[in-house]
C-alpha cells in the first residue's frame, strides 16, 4: 500500500524544500539532508510513520556528485503504508548524516551498518562503530571502487596472523556475477554459480597453465 494523499500533501505544505523524488512502488521524496531530523519527527508523529524499517545508503559512483544519498523507508504500522525519504551528503568524500537514533532506537544499527558499508558517518549516533567489519577495517564493502571478488586482508588480530601466516581472502567472485545457465526458469533446479571458478582451484589446469586444477 502506498502513503495516503493527504499525508504526502501535509508534508509538502509543511516543508516546501521537499521534493517528490521518481519511484517504481512507494511515495518517495528528496529532503535537504540539514532538515532529515525535522521532516521525520513530523511524520513519526504527525503522519503516522511510525516505524523505520529501514536505513540504507546509495553510492553512485566515483566521479558523481552528489556521490551519497541516505535512504530512509518509513512504515505505518496503523495504516499498512510505506514512505522512502533521501537525502544526498554534501560531501562525495567524506559523507555525514545527522543520526536520527533518538527518534528510533533501532536507527542505531542501521546507522552503524550504513558507517561499516559505505562509510557514511552520523553525527550524533551514542556509539558509531562498525558492526560487521572489524575496527581499523580500511575499506568500505559497498562502495563502488570496492571490487565485488573481495580484497584480500590481513586479519585484525596480528599475533594470530603472524603465528598463522593467514589472511582474510577476498570472497569467492572473481568469476563474477553469479549467474543460472540460460533456459533454466525453475529456481530450485538453476542454482547460482560464478562464470569463473578458478578461485577454487588447486593445481595448474592442463588446457590454461596460468590457472590452477579444481579442487582435490
């Protein structure tokens, strides 16, 4: 279901700087990213929105500008309805937002993630660390310049590296995206794969020496 009329219209009258934004499903609008914290107190609780169920962010490339945009998708749980706010960072460089965790405490996750991933920070979150990747993780996973096969990286503990030899390998993409074989419509039977499956291989393979044998 989608945001009633009235409610988007209300929130148009009340902050004019608001501007509906392109959407396939739910009512969705560009907010300026200074009134994120006024424009989603008001429809908390003067629209009824009363549920973040979710915090995201998008990163539109290297070389874009704006380059960030936090996405908020809001839900009333009276009314069944869905409303998506974004707000493009200023900066393409070092990204900020205000956090919005003192509104709904389950922000502060969502936060946290969205600072692991894409290195956004929220200003005014209680605790802003990563949540997923380690602290002192030097990349951000789902920024474009982030290869999707991984980067391989030392492990965070240096003593266990260094008694190990191990590293965090990159994830298992190099022959990437996974994809099913063409004519394969029955998703239990067209199971994904990677194009290129050398990652797994162990010894030179006789028809490509630059590659190595499939697993043992």
């Amino acid at each position: 279901m989608s945001a009633p009329a009235d409610a988007t219209t209300a929130l148009k009258e009340k902050f004019p700087q608001v501007t509906e934004r392109a959407s396939l499903d739910h009512p969705a609008f560009n907010v300026p990213l200074a009134d994120i914290p006024a424009v989603l107190k008001y429809l908390r609780d003067e629209s009824g929105f009363d549920h973040l169920a979710d915090l995201t962010a998008i990163d539109w490339a290297e070389g874009v500008s704006p380059r960030f945009t936090v996405v908020y998708h809001l839900y009333s749980i009276t009314r069944h309805d869905y409303l998506r706010i974004a707000a493009n960072c200023a900066s393409d460089t070092e990204p900020v937002a205000p956090s919005v965790a003192g509104l709904w405490p389950g922000a502060n996750w969502h936060e946290r993630e969205c600072y692991d991933m894409f290195g956004i920070k929220f200003e005014g979150h209680p605790d802003l660390r990563r949540i997923l990747m380690w602290d002192g993780y030097p990349y951000f996973p789902l920024r474009k310049e982030f290869p999707l096969a991984g980067i391989e990286t030392p492990l965070p503990d240096a003593e266990i590296a260094t008694e190990t030899g191990a590293a965090v390998i990159p994830a298992p993409m190099a022959g990437g995206p996974f994809v099913a074989a063409p004519g394969e419509i029955n998703l239990t039977e067209a199971e994904p794969r990677a194009k290129d499956e050398s990652w797994a291989d162990r010894r030179p393979r006789p028809d490509q020496p630059g590659l190595t044998q499939v697993k043992e």
